[in-house]
C-alpha cells in the first residue's frame, strides 16, 4: 500500500506542478497584466494552451504505469484528467470572480481551459497510441 502510495505520488508531480503554475497566473491581480489592445482573443489562446499543457503533462507524469496497463485504466486516466481539468478550470474562474481583484470569472475563459484541457488529453491519447502500435510491431517481428 504504501509503495504504490509512493508511486502514485512520485507520478503526481508534474501535474501540480504545472496546476501551482496556472493558480499562480490565475490569482494575479488585474494590475499585474499586460492589456493588449492588438489581439482580440489572446487570453483566450493563453488559456487554451495552459489547460492544454496541464492535461498532457499530468498524463505525462503517469506514462509508464498508463503504457503498462489495460485499456480499463487508460480509459480511467484520461477520463480522470479530464474531469480535473474541467473542475479545476472552473474553480480557478470562481476564484478570480470572487477574490482577485481586478480580474472576472469568464465562462468564456473556462469554455477554452475545457478545449485545451479535451486537446492536451487527445494529443497524449493519440501520441500513446501510435508510439504503442509501433512498440508492439516491433516486438513481433
């Protein structure tokens, strides 16, 4: 029990790590940011590419033990990173709407923290896949 503790939370770092990144962008204060008057939509792309990297680097940290087990568990991996980027995106914008001050929640903001976080847990999906079928190809040959 304790060593798979261990494990999993060896494998959790990168994930909050990168989660403690975002909280801390997130909780500045509205004074702090640049207000670019050029680029409609920039936020929106920050966001996207936050979550994005929050949901493949969370998969990333647990690519061993999701390359060496069943499907069942890859699927509960993915659904599970998913549901977390999702929550966590929706807190961080409560958090900004409630207590930051200069700053508001969007529910637009969290529909792209939603996107990034579906894209980073695609990518991983697919990148693992394919690197799979090749390590299996090779192995029966």
């Amino acid at each position: 029990m304790i060593r798979s503790l261990d494990r999993f939370t060896r494998n959790i770092y990168p994930g909050v790590f990168c989660a403690a990144v975002i909280l801390l962008l997130t909780g500045l204060p509205g004074s702090f940011l640049p207000k670019p008057k050029t680029i409609i939509g920039l936020d929106k792309l920050a966001h996207l590419l936050m979550y994005f990297a929050f949901a493949y680097i969370t998969l990333w940290g647990y690519r061993k033990p999701y390359q060496d087990r069943d499907k069942a568990y890859r699927r509960k991996a993915l659904i599970i990173t998913l549901t977390v980027g999702l929550a966590y995106g929706a807190l961080t914008e409560i958090m900004q709407e409630a207590f930051i001050p200069g700053r508001v929640g969007s529910l637009y903001d969290w529909f792209a923290d939603a996107v990034g976080t579906l894209l980073g847990v695609l990518f991983f999906y697919f990148f693992n896949q394919n690197r799979n079928k090749l390590k299996n190809e090779s192995f029966h040959k």
